[in-house]
C-alpha cells in the first residue's frame, strides 16, 4: 500500500468520523423536544422560511451585514471556499479528469477562501470584540480550515501536496462534530425556526397591509 | 454542589428542547451581533455583545453536555455552574437584555439569544435567585386571582366615577363602561389606572361596541419571570373569565408583554381551552378607522408625531402597519424613526426592566441609542403603543432633555375624534413650554 493509498484511507476515515458524528449530534437534536405552536397563524410559516434561507441572507437585508458588509462578504467568501474544498476532495480521485479552466477556478476560489479565512483569523486575534468573544477553539477552527483549503488549492496545483491535504482533511472532517465547526448543522435549525417563528408572526417576510 | 445550582441545572435541563439547543449550538461568534444590542450602542464593550451574553449560559451548557468540553474544558470555555456564576448569570438577563430580539433579526445564523435569556431567567426564579420584585408583583396577581371580592367593590366604584366622566366627554348620557357582561362579544383586558380604560371607553362607545371591561389587567410579570406556571396562573384568571362571560375576542390593551404574551403564548398554555380571538386595542382601532366606524380628523393634531415599535408588538408580535395606519389618519405631520418597525430600536424598558429600581442608572444608559432616535426625528410628540416603553421614555425624556410628549395611540385617537370635551389629561393641555395645544 503506497503513501497516498494510506492518506486516501484516512481522508476517508475522516469523512465517515465527521458524518457519524454530525449525524449523532442531529439524531441528539432531534430527540429533543419541538414544542407545538398553537397560536392563530398571523404570516406564513413557509415563506418565513423560505425568507430565513434566501432573501434573510442577503448581505442588504440586515442593519448587521450592512455595517458590517466586507466582514459578511468575507465569511461568505470563506465559507464557499470551505465547501468547495470539502468538494475538491470527494472529487479528487478524477481531478486529473478535469478541465484545466475548472481546476484552475477551483485553485482559485479556494486560495480566495485561504486568503479570507487567514483574515478572520488574523482578525480574532487583533480585533478587540473578536478577541473578546473568540475561543481557543474558535482559533484552531479557523485556521484548521484556512490552511486546509489552502493546502486543497496547493494539491490542485502541485500532486506532491496530495498526501499533506488528505491528512489535513482527516483531521478537519473527524474534528467538524466534535468543536465550533458543528455550526454547520445548526445553521439549518437555527434559519428553519427563525423563519418559523418570524414567518408565523408576519414579521419576515412583512405584508406592509393592514389586515 | 448546593441545592440551588442543582435546581437552576435541572431548570435548564428540562427546557432545553430543539429551539434553545439549536440557540446555544449555532452561534459562531462573529460579533456582528455587536451593534444589534441597545447596551452595546451606548456604551461599546464586549460584556454587552449579546454573543458574549449568551457564551455564558453557553460555558455551563457545554460543560454538561458536550464531550470535548469535558475533556479539555479550557477549550471551549467549559465552565462548572457555581453560586457566583448564577448570580452573574442572573444580573446578565435581567439588567442587561430586555428580550428585545434584534440580535436575532441581526444575526447571519438567526441565533434566538433571548431564548437563552429565558432560560437563565427561569432557572434563576427556580432557584430563588430572580429579582424579589418580579416574583412578588407575579404572586400578587395570582393572589388578586384566587379572590377578586377583595377589591372588586371598589373597583367597580371607581369605574362608575369613570363613567360619569366618560358621558361628560362624549356628551352622550347613554355611553357606558360594562362590567361583567354575560355574552359580550369582546372583553377589553386594562392595565392598572383609568388612563388604559376611559379612552378605550370612548372609542368602544363611538363604535357602539359591543363590549365588557376585564376586572383584571393584562399585565403579567410572570412573562418577565420566564415562569411558565406563574405566567399561566396570571393568564388564567382573564382566560376564566373570558369562558364565564362567553366573549368571542379578547382585545388588549396598548401593552407589548401583554399583546405579545396572550396572542402568541397564551394559546399553548391553555391548548383546547382557548378559543378566543386575541387581538391588540390597535388592530380594533385600524378596524374601526377602516370601516369607518368612528370618525377621526386627520387635521386634529397638527404637531409632528414620531412612533417608537414597541419590539414585543412589532418585531415579536407582526404589529408594524396598523399602528401607522391608525396614525397616518389621525396625524398630519407622522415621522418615522430610522430604523423603524422589525429593526427598530428597543427603547430599553423592556424585559421588566421599568420594574427594577436597582437597575434604573443601567435602564436610563442603555436607552441613549432611543433617545438620539427621536431627537432626529424632530418630533415633539413621541407615540408608544405599549405601558412600559411609554414609562422608559418618559424617563429618557427628562434624563437627556428631549423635551418632547409620550403619548398612547388611543389618546390620539380619541383628541382626533373632536369630542364635546377633552379627555381629563388633555384639558387645556400645555405641551411644552413655548407653545399652547388647543383641544378641540
């Protein structure tokens, strides 16, 4: 078994560690309970959550990510490149396949994502309220996740990175359920019963009629 | 491990369901959440990011429920809930978030921190720890409950010598304020003083309502308390009621907590025995004006009128265009505040913060943000739908000179009527210093 075999198999592990354990903290969050909601629908629960997932992210429909746009758009950016990369990985096997446009617009928007991300985490430790609310595990998440997508830029480029890339992507897919990374999952929950609670209430999206 | 902190574990553990895992998991802790908070807006410190607020239910959470915390606690901040962390915990939801949500409308991930808010609340009012005033006011209502004889004689004494007043008014002999009226189709639930009651009074008459006065009033510092079981206990005495009297509609009065609480909570704590329509003195208004039921003279209060949403009835309650219509046909000058109706500012009262005398100093700072709001609008009469936003910017009124006039929806409604005499606060009313305000 070669190097790069090896370094497949752990990626793999990697990946079936994360999901397992992802799936686990989904199964733990769905045991718990949903209380009904029994009061009179105002809104529509649908298009509040539909809003909450579409026209709610936008970086104009909040005062929050208007303020504070480059610093929205630079976790957007981040976060595009996190999945592209976890994309680039499951495709790795036939990245010798692809197009050299694509391969080349993937190097691309995951050195962006590196970039950005090394910014946040450069951020969290100059910016006074990042450093304020920033964790020690809010440190290792994103630098696990800058240097991985870097490291997935440089194996795009360069094979001989192959093998450090798919260590690295063991270590960030098996560490994704077990510290803040677990957002991920949370992120659905969280938009679904925001658009749930605002939609009912006819407060997102708002009717601006008087019923 | 003392006997408190095992009650305020065993609180959250038994509230701790799909919505305040989701909240106390999703955060991610970007601090856009930052200029979200009113406290942050006046006085800029990460203690008063609402993500930070909220790290410190988060720390006793992951302590008990998540494994690498308990493996390496430093890492994620972990921390064993003791006394001292209680009682910070405590100060932190009662004296520094009002509940407001606008972190939650501001936050990329939707993370609901007040929620987590209640949450402290209710395990610190298990644990003994909330504020004495809250329980207090709470219990007395369930007492006054148990045994409305006590005062219902004088009560109803008092509403007679309203309703004198309220003939005097609207020059109508026949104008009533009904108590206990079997069958009526809507029980009008007051707050505490006649300022609630006669110009509701006034409106109902006019719209020849058919309608009947709570003894009760809709207020309920359970809701403050997050005590589900005092808040139901409160809530039951205007539930009972309203099944005794067999009104179809519960209308409430200009009050967010209240509003907020019977529309949207009351029906799950009393699921299959609440079948009644819940609707905001507001929206009867908008209804009223709409249908043409009472006439208003959109020239009769000339000064420019700015509205503050109250976030229990705007960002919480989906009351946003109602109110503005209601004002837009009684004001001739109406001036938005930026920003307004779901992100609009909270003004600081809420919560049960008007309450707490100890936290009054704090109160009055964090409601600097509101108070530069309305200074910008150039208005001189402030409207609040709500008693407890109404008391904060009085406050802020005379602690930043602002020089303006807080008034309720329905007073503007009722001075728009062009009745035969002014209601007893608006007579010859004076405003402000330099000018005189005719009635008409």
């Amino acid at each position: 078994m070669t190097l790069l075999i090896l370094s497949q198999l752990l990626a793999l592990a990697g990946l079936l560690a994360g999901v397992y354990g992802i799936t686990i903290r989904y199964a733990e969050t769905k045991t718990r309970a949903l209380p009904a909601d029994k009061s009179p629908i105002k809104g529509n629960i649908s298009h509040g959550i539909a809003y909450a997932f579409t026209t709610g992210m936008m970086p104009w429909a909040k005062e929050s990510t208007r303020i504070h746009a480059i610093a929205y758009l630079r976790g957007i950016g981040f976060h595009v490149g996190i999945f592209t990369a976890l994309g680039a990985l499951l495709i790795s096997p036939f990245w010798g396949m692809l197009p050299s446009l694509l391969s080349s617009m993937l190097i691309w928007v995951l050195t962006l994502g590196a970039f950005l991300g090394a910014a946040g985490g450069i951020l969290r430790i100059v910016e006074h309220n990042l450093r304020g609310l920033s964790l020690p595990d809010d440190h290792f998440a994103v630098w696990l996740m800058t240097i991985w997508m870097a490291a997935a830029a440089l194996a795009l480029w360069n094979a001989g990175v192959l093998i450090p890339f798919y260590i690295l992507s063991a270590i960030t897919l098996a560490y994704i359920p077990l510290g803040k990374i677990r957002h991920c999952l949370y992120f659905f929950f969280s938009r679904a019963f925001f658009g749930k609670f605002f939609g009912r209430r006819a407060v997102f999206p708002h009717p601006e009629v008087v019923k | 491990m003392t006997e408190t902190i095992q009650i305020a574990l065993k609180t959250l553990e038994a509230q701790l369901n799909q919505p305040l895992e989701t909240a106390l998991e999703a955060c991610a802790r970007c601090g856009l959440c930052a200029e979200a908070c009113h406290y942050y807006r006046a006085e800029p410190k990460v203690e008063h990011i609402p993500a930070y607020r909220a790290e410190q239910l988060r720390s006793v959470y992951r302590h008990e429920h998540d494994m690498l915390s308990r493996l390496f606690p430093v890492w994620t901040g972990a921390k064993q809930l003791d006394e001292p962390m209680l009682a910070n915990l405590t100060e932190i939801a009662f004296s520094q978030c009002t509940l407001c949500r606008r972190c939650t409308v501001n936050c990329p991930l939707g993370v609901d921190t007040p929620l987590m808010m209640r949450a402290i609340r209710a395990m610190a009012t298990a644990s003994g720890t909330a504020p004495e005033i809250l329980v207090m006011l709470a219990d007395a209502a369930i007492e006054k409950g148990k045994d409305p004889s006590f005062y219902k004689e004088m009560f109803l004494e008092q509403i007679k010598e309203m309703e004198e007043q309220l003939r005097d008014i609207t020059g109508d002999p026949t104008a009533t304020i009904p108590v206990e009226k079997q069958g009526a189709k809507i029980l009008y639930v007051p707050l505490a003083g006649a300022h609630t009651i006669l110009p509701p009074a006034v409106v109902f008459n006019a719209a020849k309502e058919d309608w009947t006065l709570s003894i009760f009033e809709a207020s309920n510092y359970g809701v403050f308390l997050a005590d589900v079981n005092r808040a139901k206990q409160v809530a039951k005495r205007i539930v009972d009621e309203a099944n005794r009297l067999g009104v179809k509609e519960i209308v409430i009065a200009e009050c967010g907590h209240a509003y907020a609480s019977y529309r949207w909570d009351v029906p799950n704590w009393f699921a299959g025995e609440f079948n009644f329509k819940v609707r905001s003195l507001i929206e009867v208004l908008a209804e009223y004006i709409q249908d043409g039921k009472i006439k208003v003279d959109p020239t009769a209060i000339p000064e420019a009128v700015t509205y503050h949403d109250s976030c229990n009835l705007a960002r919480n309650g989906g009351l946003i265009e109602e109110p503005r219509y209601v004002l837009k046909n009684v004001v001739s000058d109406f001036r938005e505040m930026t920003p307004n109706k779901a992100e609009a500012l909270c003004c600081g009262g809420g919560g049960g913060l008007v309450a707490l005398a100890e936290y009054a100093d704090r109160r009055i700072a964090a409601g600097k943000p509101k108070a530069d709001q309305i200074q910008k609008t150039g208005a001189r009469v402030v409207v609040a739908a709500c008693e407890n936003c109404r008391l904060q910017i009085g406050d802020i009124n005379e602690h930043y000179n602002l020089n303006v006039k807080i008034t309720a929806i329905t007073d503007l409604v009722v001075r728009a009527m062009r009745l035969p005499k002014p209601l007893p606060e608006q007579e010859a009313e004076v405003l402000f210093d330099d000018e005189k305000v005719t009635v008409a």
